[in-house]
C-alpha cells in the first residue's frame, strides 16, 4: 500500500504533550484566578469542554440527567432534587460558550453509605461516565479537579505509613537519601534467581526498598511469589550485618483477578514480606481492597501503587487526580518522574509532574502522604538535579529514588552486571551533592561538569557508570 497524503498526516498526526502544556497552563492559570468551589454536602468536579453544539450553561442538565438521577426537572424539594447534579460555575474561554471550564456539584446523599463513606470506584463512575467521555456532543472532555468534602475524606484509609512511617520502620532518618531497586532480570526467573538478585543488593545501606518488576507474575508454576519471598527474606537475613541497623522493605508482585490478590497478599506476608507492590490501573478498587484486608494486621504491607497504564487515563483524567485518590485508597509508594536535562524519558513531567507530586504530599487531614518515588531513567547523571529539586522544595522527607538499571545492569571490567559498582556510584554522586561543587551548574551542562569532576576525584564506579548509562557523551 501506498503512502497517506499529507493532508490525512496532518490531520491524524497529533502532538498530544505540545497540546496538553498548553491546555494545562491555561487550566492552571484560569483555576489560580477563579478556584472551583466548595459546595458542602457535595463533591466538586470541574471539567473542561468543547462542546459541538452545547452551552456550558447548558451542559449540566444533561450530565445530572446520564449521571445522576435521571431526571431533567425533579420536584422541588424531593428526594430526586436531592439527588441530582447542579451547576457550581462556568469559565468560558470565548464568546460562544462552548468551550471552557464547568463545574458540576454532586450531591452525596446519592452516593454516601450509610457509615459516611464512599469508595473511589463510587467517585469515578459517578463523575466520569459516559455522559462525559462517550457522547458524541462532547468534542473534548477531561476531568481536571475534585473537591471532596473533609468529613469525606477522612472515611478513606490513606497509606498505612507514608514517607515518615516508612522511615521509621526502617530507620531512615528525614534528611537520609532513600533508594530502592527493581530486580533484573524482571521476568524469566525462578525463586533461586531472586534469591540470588536479593542477595547481591540487600547488605548495602543505601537501599530502603527492593521490589520485584510487574513483569514477574506471581503465581507461575516455576516461580511461585511465596516461595520467592521466602528465599528473598532469607537472602536479606544473611546480609543485615552489612546494613548497620537500617531496616528495609521488601515488595513482592501480587497482580491477578481481584479475588487473587488477597490471597496472594496474604500468602506474601505470610512468607515475610513487609511491602506489596501491583498496578491498580486496571483493576480499580484493589488498592482499597488490600488496606482493608490488612489494617487489622499488627504491620500492614506497605503498599507500591504501580502506575502502569496510568496513561490511558491521563488523556481523560487528570494525573493529580487518579495519584489523589490512590492515596486515599492507601499507596504508600507512587512513581513520578525525575527531574533531567533535555526531553522527558516518562511522563510526567513539566507542570503535570508537580501537580502530580502535590497531589501525593500535600496536607489532608487524616491522611498520610504518599512518598514520591523518582523513576523512570533516574541515573548517577541526574540524581544530582532532584537532590537539589527535592532540597530546594522542603520534601526530601517524602521522596525515594528508585533506580534499576542503573544498580543493576552497570558492568565490571569483565563485562558481567554488577550492582555493588552502580550503588557504589550512587554513594560516589552523593558526594559530590554534598560537597556542592556543582550548586551552581546549568542543568544543560551538568552531566559534563559530573563526569569532569568524578574523573579528577577518581570515583571509578561513578565514571563507568556514566560512561556506560551515556555512551557517546562519555569517554
């Protein structure tokens, strides 16, 4: 077959992240001037529209109709009045009315169970339906922001540790750099082989957090995840003398049907592990479920709330508002994106990212923040630029930097993968950060400043690192 023409191209070929900066800036900035409201009894979402033909004076009669109660002129005074959407505020962005920001009340006394709680499965089906995203009127629709009512948010269980919980347990003070570790191979290895991944990792102190890769299943017949964890918690008792007293968590996958992962949660901990890790993305509910099957428990699992997949929903949802309510629903763990020179390597990045980041930290009450684990291509030639991020903003208690194949596929002179040169490395870039030798750099030329200044203080390990995580920009 031939070649589309240009004019097919260019109406198919679609720069979604050029556009959602735009949109976003305009969001953020059109928000700061005129915040969604607060409405009590009620949950807030505010959307923005292009509608084909609609007003979005007009819109929320259809959305209370498909959303909520199913009537378009309920009584006055009725149960079915108390029970439909309302208009809370409109932002048009021009003159015909159709394009901008709506904010849309929904009422709890449709949603609320009787102890005052609700779910985030109950929020999202509710606020974003098919009213929203599946009616052709709806040109372009995203979810942009919920307010949720204090005595709501205080039924959700949050994480059961948090950032400061977590280095409690472990022994982790505030201002101590955290890491963790993603086993590699991530898939194709039997209990024997994560033994062995553990071991070659577990006796440095660097390391708060390992965790298996979302790749390796839990229940295969020649890797079963509690015969795993067994030997994973074997290996780490062997090397806690090399730790100095520093605890450290260790997270199993327990993916499956939503009937599987209780069980298999439940068979991890009881084989020793003290931390779970899945993706909730598509499997909504699940990160509630496991709180709720493990709070009564004397140490509940700390919670890695993988966000794979997450991406499908950011084109329809905003970021901050799924990472928000897996914090509700309890993670203690949720990956952002590291600061870098250059092109973003993951999403998020720009004003996503510190949305995103806000969202997992910022105060509720009676929820615990979430710690923000910088990853996706964090490396010894960035790691510098978020020390300084995460100084310079006041949250280095709340970060972890998690890195895999920088710890673990870094060679030897040999040519075999070994982790102690690239945690040794790591060590290496601390000092630098700590001797604030490079405060003062550009970002664009960082990474030539590092590796000058590695090569003149003869950090070995941190120079092949380097020179092998950027081949062709370092000799």
């Amino acid at each position: 077959m031939g070649y589309l023409d240009s004019t097919t191209l260019e109406q198919i070929r679609d720069d979604f992240d050029a556009r959602e900066v735009i949109l976003r800036r305009v969001i953020t900035d059109r928000l700061a001037e005129t915040p969604a409201p607060n409405v009590p009894d009620h949950i807030v979402a505010t959307y923005y529209f292009t509608f084909r033909t609609l007003t979005l004076e007009k819109a929320v009669e259809e959305i209370s109709y498909h959303a909520t109660s199913g009537i378009k002129h309920p009584p006055k005074g009725s149960l079915l009045e108390a029970c439909s959407a309302r208009q809370a505020g409109v932002d048009p962005f021009d003159a015909s009315g159709r394009v901008g920001l709506l904010h849309v009340a929904f009422p709890l006394k449709m949603m609320r169970q009787p102890d005052g709680h609700l779910t985030s499965c109950d929020i999202l089906h509710t606020v974003a339906g098919a009213v929203i995203f599946d009616m052709y009127e709806n040109q372009d629709a995203r979810l942009v922001s919920l307010q949720i009512p204090e005595d709501v948010l205080r039924t959700f269980p949050g994480p059961a540790y948090g950032p400061l919980g977590i280095r409690k347990q472990t022994g982790f003070a505030a201002d101590q750099p955290a890491f963790g570790t993603i086993l590699k191979p991530t898939a194709g290895i039997t209990a024997d082989d994560v033994e062995r991944l553990v071991e070659e990792v577990a006796g440095h102190p660097l390391l708060m957090f390992i965790k298996e890769d979302e790749d390796l299943y839990p229940n295969l017949d020649y890797s079963p995840v509690a015969e795993r964890t067994r030997r994973a918690l074997k290996a780490i008792e062997r090397v806690r003398s090399q730790r100095g007293g520093l605890g450290l968590v260790y997270a199993p996958h327990v993916t499956g049907a939503p009937n599987e992962i209780v069980e298999t949660v439940h068979a991890a901990i009881e084989a020793g592990a003290s931390g779970v890790m899945f993706s909730q993305t598509y499997a909504g509910g699940t990160v509630r479920m496991v709180r709720e099957a493990t709070k009564h428990l004397p140490k509940p699992p700390a919670i890695y709330g993988h966000n794979a997949g997450i991406g499908v929903y950011t084109r329809s949802i905003g970021r901050e508002v799924i990472d928000f309510l897996a914090r509700l629903d309890g993670i203690d763990f949720r990956q952002t994106g590291p600061v870098r020179p250059g092109a973003p390597f993951i999403r998020p990045y720009g004003q996503e990212w510190e949305a995103s980041e806000h969202a997992l930290t910022k105060p509720v009450p009676g929820i615990n923040p979430t710690m923000i684990t910088r990853a996706g291509a964090l490396d010894q030639g960035n790691l510098i630029l978020n020390l300084q991020d995460i100084e310079a903003r006041g949250i280095a208690q709340n970060v972890l930097f998690l890195a895999g194949s920088a710890i673990n596929t870094i060679k030897d002179a040999q040519g075999k993968a070994d982790p102690r040169i690239g945690l040794e490395a790591m060590l290496q870039t601390i000092d630098i950060h700590r001797s604030g030798e490079l405060r003062d750099t550009p970002i664009e030329e960082h990474l030539a400043a590092l590796v000058a200044l590695a090569q003149r203080k003869k950090y070995g390990a941190l120079t092949e690192a380097l020179k092998q995580r950027y081949p062709g920009k370092v000799s």
